[in-house]
C-alpha cells in the first residue's frame, strides 16, 4: 500500500514537471495590448494624449502598445517629443501603418520596435518645410536629417532609405526618388529584405496580432477624450493666431460699446479657451494663468491710477502670459503680434469709418464741454457797449481800466498809450475784449 501511495505521488510530480513550462506559456499569452491611434496632424495636444495612454499601458502591466498610424505629417518638435517618448516608454511598440505615414509621421514608425504595414499603406516624403509651406532653410533640413538617420539607426534599420525621405539630394531611382524627388516606400517595398522598413504587409488588426504571437491577449484601445480632442484643435498652430486675434478684437470692440455685450464675451472666452486648451494639452502651467490673472488686474487698475505704468506692465505681462503658455516662444510671439496687428486695426475702423468714442472712460472722464452749442458761455457779449464814450480810469498801456455809466470795464487800447481821466470811444467788443480808440478834441466835440 505505501509502495502505491509512493507510486502516486511521484508520477503527481513528473506530470507536475512537465506541465509546468506549457502552463507558463499559457499564461503568457493571456497578456495586454493596449492601441492606440495616431491620426490627423502630429502636433502639441497629440503628444498629451500620448503621454497619458503610454502611462496607462505601463500601468496596466502591457506586454505590446500597437500605434495605428495614419498621419500626413506635422510639426517636427513635436515629433520629437514623442520619439522620446517613445523610446523611454518599457512595453514593445509596433507601429501598424493602415493608411500612411508621411513626414513625421514616418519619423515616428521609424522608433517603433517593429513596422507592419496594411496593403496599399505609403511611409516616407518626410521633407522639413516652414510655416509658410515651402522648404525650410538648410540648417533646418540638415538637423532634420540627421533627426531621421538617428531614427533608423535606433532599430538597426538601412538609413539611407530614412535620408532618402528626407533629402530629396539622395539618388535611389530604383525607389522613384532619384535627385530632386523625396522617397515614399509602398507596403511591398517596406517589406523587401534589402529594404526591411516593415517586417510585413498585415490586412487587419486582428492579422498583426496573429503575426507579433499575441493573438490570444486582451486588447485595450484609447481614444482621445473631449477634453483633449479640444485640446488637439486649440493648440494647433494654424489655430492659436485665430484664437488670439478673436480676443483682442473682441475686447477692442467691447471698449467701444456700452455695457458689456456680445464682442467682449466672444473676446473672455477665446481666452479662456485658449489656457484651458494649453493646460489640458500640458504646456501651460498654472504660472502662465497666474501672470496673465496679473497682468489682467494691472490693466484694470489703470483705469484709476495716473502715469500709466500699471497699464504698461499690465500689457508685458499679459503677454508674457500668452508665450510662456505654448511650447515654441518664438511663434508664440509671432501669434501675439498677429492679433495685435488685427486688433489695432480693429480699433482704427471703428474710430476712423464709425467715429466710436470709448464709452469704457466715460466714467473716468469728464466728455462733456461747456461751449456755446451745449448752452453754456463764460461771459456776455456787451454788443450794446459799441460806440459809446467812456473815461479812462487807469492809463492804458495798452491795458487798464475804463469807467462807462458808473461801472469798471476792463479794456484795451488799439495799440496806443492813454492817460488817465481821457475820453475814448468802444470800437470792439469780442466776448471779454473791449477795444477803445482815444477820442481827440474835435471829434469829441462832434460826438
């Protein structure tokens, strides 16, 4: 009986033993993927989304994140930041190109750990341009370049083809890119074994799971939430200059009109979109909000403070505000001054084609003039006063004194001296000037 107990337990041990390796592999496969999309353009509210899903599948223990991507293209910084991100984040990152991966968008397939591509999918044509759509200068395309190369080498992949995207000097005719033209791989060329930029060509998710020997695994996918899709189109560049020049004219125009209506709400609130798309998109920090909460506050106080330098300080910091909120200062600064062009125009056609006065000062400035059409006058005009006779009551030199029915006039001569106690004649009266002519003895008598 203890000899058949023995037996069981040893033969319980080796069937232990032997499943032990096929029970590992079978948890194994019970792991995560977690998708994620790149579509649209690459740019700063991109990147956000990307951080918080890569953080995410980290979390969350993800054995593979699989980027779908399909892309024209954006900015390169951007790309940049997300590279790096790329390469500091621990799961495998495939790249699935379903459509194409052009400009940035190749840059970024080029950092995955693996490239697959769905039939009729396009990856290359990565030339840098400027903000104005031609080619950027050559220290821009060089970095650029060099920024591919890197790209390639990082996965021990050919760069050559990786400088033939970017470089339309590069000569590879056999690809359609000899000199003058820019490389666009199709899927099947990708694929070629003296090309290896995709390890294949993939008719569906489902297929590249199949192909990466995740095919029995839980799939997670993410997508941009409200917040950050917001985020995405107000933090795009085209975007942001709009945004700013709505602001000010807004409040360009709300200074022009009594009370507060519709102009300035448009003008508050494409402010606060524009900080709120900042800060959900993480560029800008709660100091940036701080310094334009200042800045705001300066410029209201100089309503009530003299000389003007809570205004001007108001205006710096305002716009300080405004730069350090994106991620690139310079075209920050080129954004400010494309909304204060157009504000400032603004501001001209309202006075110069409307004839708008800034009901804003009223309450601050004395408007009304105390003139004649309003009904006020600071003194009589004495018509009646013309051609009578007086006497001197001081010397005119040319100014003094004259005494007419018994009452003290201020006067002036024509230009003459004119003793005390003399008689003159009033010739002029305009408003509080009197003018008086020294009679002479014969015509004293005629009068």
């Amino acid at each position: 009986m203890q000899k058949l107990i023995r037996g069981f337990l040893l033969l319980t041990l080796i069937v232990s033993a032997v499943a032990l390796p096929f029970s590992t592999t079978s948890l194994a496969k019970t792991g995560t993927v977690y998708k994620v999309p790149i579509h649209d353009e690459v740019e700063k509210g991109l990147y956000a989304f990307l951080k918080r899903s890569f953080n995410e599948a980290e979390e969350a223990g993800a054995d593979v994140i699989v980027l779908d991507i399909n892309t024209p293209g954006g900015f390169t910084d951007t790309a940049g930041e997300i590279a790096k991100l790329m390469d500091e984040t621990e799961p495998k990152i495939v790249a699935y190109i379903n459509k194409r991966a052009l400009s940035a968008g190749a840059f970024l397939a080029l950092h995955a750990d693996e490239i697959y591509m769905a039939p009729g999918s396009t990856m290359g044509a990565s030339a840098v341009i400027d903000g104005s759509g031609n080619a950027a200068d050559k220290k821009a395309r060089s970095a650029w370049s060099a920024a591919m190369k890197n790209a390639a080498e990082s996965q021990k992949r050919d760069p050559k083809f990786a400088l033939a995207m970017a470089n339309p000097e590069e000569d590879l005719p056999e690809f359609r890119a000899g000199k003058g033209e820019l490389l666009t791989l199709t899927d099947r060329e990708a694929a070629l074994p003296d090309v290896r930029y995709s390890e294949g060509t993939v008719a569906n998710y489902d297929e590249l799971l199949a192909e990466i020997g995740m095919k029995d695994v839980t799939t997670i996918s993410t997508d941009p939430t409200f917040s950050e899709k917001i985020a995405r189109f107000i933090t795009n560049p085209v975007v942001v200059p709009i945004l700013l020049s709505i602001a000010g004219l807004g409040l360009i125009v709300e200074l022009y009109s009594p009370g507060f209506g519709v102009a300035g709400t448009m003008g508050v609130s494409a402010l606060l979109l524009f900080f709120y798309g900042h800060l959900i998109a993480g560029l800008a920090g709660y100091e940036a909000i701080l310094l334009f909460l200042l800045g705001a506050g300066l410029i209201v106080a100089e309503l009530f403070l003299p000389h003007g330098i809570a205004g001007i300080a108001g205006a710096v910091a305002v716009t300080g505000s405004i730069i350090m909120a994106g991620a690139n200062p310079a075209y920050m600064a080129i954004s400010v001054l494309i909304a204060l062009i157009i504000a400032t125009t603004g501001m001209v056609v309202i006075m110069k084609f409307f004839g708008k006065k800034l009901h804003l000062l009223n309450r601050m400035i004395l408007m009304d003039a105390t003139d004649t059409e309003s009904g006020y006058v600071s003194n009589v005009n004495r018509i009646d006063w013309l051609g009578k006779t007086a006497i001197t009551l001081t010397p005119l030199r040319p100014s003094g004194a004259i005494v007419l029915d018994g009452e003290r006039i201020d006067v002036v001569s024509e230009g003459n001296y004119i003793d005390k106690g003399k008689r003159v004649k009033i010739v002029k009266v305009e408003g509080s000037r009197t003018v008086v002519r020294e009679l002479q003895e014969m015509e004293g008598n005629e009068g």
